[in-house]
C-alpha cells in the first residue's frame, strides 16, 4: 500500500520568513495530494491540494509543489505569520475504483517566532 | 449546514466496556471514513465506507467495528475497549469529483476517548 514519509517533524521559524515542509509517496500511481492545517483542540481542515496534472499550484501565501519522477511534493508558506502555527499534514491517494482513500503523513508542527 | 459532527465530544471508559461513537454528515456525502489521532502518528485510517450499507478495513481496524446503515450515518464500535485504543478520534466524509476520483475530505471535530 502507499507510504507517505513527512519531514520536518517540528519546525519553527521567524514571523515574516518561509517554511518548507516536504512529503515523499511510495505509490507511482497516486494522483491527488492534499495538505491539511490542524490548530491545536481543532479538526484538520483543507488548505491546498494538487492533481498530478499540474507541477505547481499557488494561493496567496501558500503554494504546493510536485515532482512526480521523484514521488515527492512540498508546502511552501511565505512571509509567515502567527496564525500560521498548526500542525500540517500531507496525504496521498490514487485511484482504486470506487474504494478512494487518502494516507496521511505524520504531521509537522510548524511554530512561528514573533 | 452542520457539516460532519460527532458524539460524543469526550469519553472516559473501563478496560473492557463497550462504546458506539456517532458520525452524521448532511453533505450527501458517498464516502465516510474513521481516523484515530496519535501523538507523532499523524491520521490513520481504522475503516471506511463507500456507500450505505458498505464498510472496508483501513489501516488499523482490530477491536474496532463499523456500520453505515444510513448514508449520512457512520457509527464505529468499540466492543471491548483497552487502554491501547486511548486516542483522538476522527470522522470524515468526502464526495468524488467527476470520473478523476479527485476528493477533499470534511473532518468532525472529533472524540476524545480515554480508556482506563
């Protein structure tokens, strides 16, 4: 079955700077990679996904990128801000007739330093 | 529109007590899932279904059972709990866009289970 790996597991960075948190997929034939925003006590919500039709995929200050020859994707966030502080997870899924479900990285926790 | 929710909010069970946890959507979802939530373990997948009346086994389904006698309803059993199944629990649902099987997945806001 497919195998999502997540790094970094923590990450903090300095309000105002990016952050870089990087999956990698075992299954070359997974297709759709979404990354979920977790904020502490709250269920994890959608914020970008990508389709394997397209390299790059952008909003506002996010943006998620995909190199399917390496079976790897990454969040990027820019000019980060407090409310950025969740826990991130990437997921993966390919398509199995009927029977679609996602697999989940372990998750990163990303702290913004004011 | 309540989206997906869940009952209980919090419980505290004994070894070997029994328990149903409670998922409604009123999305029209097809698809509905159970996840349990574990420090540096991320989301993983106990049983899902694709339909009323159908049910898989995910990731981690032993000591855990699961019906969808309704479409909008996913309940997941506990028939004799263990300290082991302490978690955060999960229920989600999602629709599948068109014949790409392209999907986002809804979240409740979850289940807090202790079991001592």
């Amino acid at each position: 079955g497919e195998n999502v790996e997540q790094h970094p597991s923590t990450l903090s960075v300095q309000e105002g700077d990016s952050a870089v948190i990087k999956c990698t997929y075992s299954d070359s034939a997974s297709n759709y990679f979404p990354w979920y925003k977790q904020e502490l006590g709250k269920r994890p919500q959608l914020i970008i996904d990508i389709r394997s039709n397209v390299g790059e995929k952008k909003d506002q200050r996010i943006a998620v990128t995909l190199n399917k020859t390496a079976k790897h994707f990454s969040l990027h966030i820019t000019e980060t801000q407090p409310e950025d502080s969740a826990v991130y997870f990437c997921a993966a899924s390919r398509p199995n007739f009927g029977n679609e479900k996602l697999t989940f990285g372990t998750g990163t926790r990303l702290t913004i330093i004011p | 529109n309540a989206g997906v929710t869940q009952t209980p909010k919090f419980r505290v069970l004994k070894t070997g007590q029994s328990m149903t946890l409670l998922c409604a959507q009123d999305m029209n979802h097809e698809y509905m899932y159970w996840y349990r939530q574990d420090p540096g373990m991320g989301l993983r997948l106990i049983h899902y279904s694709v339909g009323e009346g159908t049910t898989a086994k995910g990731e981690v389904p032993d000591g855990y059972n699961v019906s969808r006698l309704k479409k909008q309803n996913f309940l997941l059993g506990l028939e004799s709990a263990a300290p082991s199944q302490t978690s955060v629990y999960f229920c989600a649902s999602s629709y599948v866009r068109s014949r790409l099987t392209y999907y986002e997945q809804y979240f409740g806001p979850g289940t807090r289970l202790t079991v001592t």
